[in-house]
C-alpha cells in the first residue's frame, strides 16, 4: 500500500496531491450537505436563491474539476486551483453578508476561517512550484574570513 501510495505521488507531484487531496474533501463536503443539509446559519444570501442541496453540487463539481486536474501536466492544472477557490470564496462572501445584515455575528470568524484556510492555503499552493531546489551552498574563501 505504502508503495503504490508513494508511485502515486511521484506521478502526480507536489501540486498534483494537493489538488487530488482538495479535490477529493470538497467533493466529501457536497456530498455531505446532500446527504444531511446543515441548518445554514449564515448562508441566507446562498439560500434565498436556492437550498443547500443544490448548493451541495458547486462543492461537489469543484471538487471533481480539482481533483480531476490533478492528473494533467503543472501549468494546465490552473483549473483546478480556480476550481477550489469557488466554493470557499462564495461561501466567505455569505458569511460577511451576514455579518453586515445583522444575520449572524458569528459569520465574521466563519469567513475568515473560509478565507485564510481555504482560499489563502489554495492561492499558496498555486504559486508553488513543482520542483525547487535548494541554492547551492557557496564555497568558503580561503584566508578565513567570509
């Protein structure tokens, strides 16, 4: 298991488990509210267009679109960042409307959470390159000083 766990993570780099990772929980999370939708306490601006249930199916294609472009070559799995930003942006935007609207004190905190570990922790990972290497260490003078 271990083996083949590893063989997947040299196909799919450093950017490419990411992605499946990300793909793969979002997908579980739009499941989940299909399953068993949440009271949606702060999501007002989201529900009056319509339920929670069919909001579960933005997470859910995002997360196949992200974890589907795990497996295409770095530079075109820009998709899949885009992809992953969706749900937590708009979901952020719901919280703040909230918060604005007198709706849900709360939602502040919610969209910060959304922000700094969705969206910020995305956006990172994007900028990521596949491979770096390391500066190579600078050979010491001789005489002894730096």
């Amino acid at each position: 298991m271990c083996a083949a766990a590893r063989r997947l993570g040299q196909l799919l780099g450093r950017r490419g488990v990411f992605l499946a990772i990300v793909g793969t929980g979002k997908t579980c999370w739009g499941v989940g509210m299909l399953v068993d939708p949440p009271p949606g306490q702060g999501l007002r601006l989201l529900t009056n267009l319509c339920g929670l249930q069919h909001w579960a199916w933005l997470w859910i294609i995002a997360g196949v679109i992200t974890a589907s472009s795990a497996f295409v070559q770095v530079g075109r799995d820009w998709i899949g960042f885009v992809a992953a930003l969706i749900p937590p942006t708009v979901w952020a935007i719901s919280y703040t409307v909230a918060v604005i609207n007198g709706d849900y004190s709360r939602g502040a905190y919610v969209a910060l959470w959304y922000l700094t570990s969705h969206v910020g922790v995305i956006m990172w990972a994007a900028a990521v390159p596949e491979y770096s290497v390391p500066h190579a260490p600078r050979p010491a003078r001789k005489g002894g000083t730096p």
